[in-house]
C-alpha cells in the first residue's frame, strides 16, 4: 500500500533542495491541462455564441410571423 505521508515528506523535501526543478516539473506536468482548458473554453464560447445567433433568428422569425398576422387581421 502507498503510504501518502512519506510520499508527501518526499514532495515537500524535493520542492525544499530545488525548488526550480521541482516547479519546472509541476509546470509541465501541467501544461497540457492548461492546454487542453484553453481549448474546451473557446469551443464553449463558439457553441454559446452559435446558439445566441439561432436564438436571436428566431426570435426574430416569430415577431415577423406576428406581425404579419397583425397586418392581416387589418
């Protein structure tokens, strides 16, 4: 079984001897999942975006229909 309080001294030794080492390691071990959040937010932003412009057209479509139908009834 892994015993996590050695593994942790181990980390905290390891950051306290080099530090620069130590972040360099966490930054690219990091790194794609920055990546990766970076490019599930722009996809969420165009997915958002697409789905306001389908709103909008048929928001306006309905008030056309509506307008329409008014100008019949005249």
């Amino acid at each position: 079984m892994i015993d996590v309080q050695a593994w942790a001294e181990y980390v905290v030794e390891w950051a306290a001897k080099d530090p620069y080492g130590f972040l360099t390691t966490i930054i690219l071990a990091l790194t794609p999942l920055f990546i990766a959040s970076a490019l599930l937010s722009w996809k969420l932003a165009k997915m958002i975006e697409a789905r306001d412009r389908e709103q909008k057209k048929k928001q306006k479509r309905q008030e056309n229909i509506a307008k329409a139908k008014r100008t019949k009834k005249d």
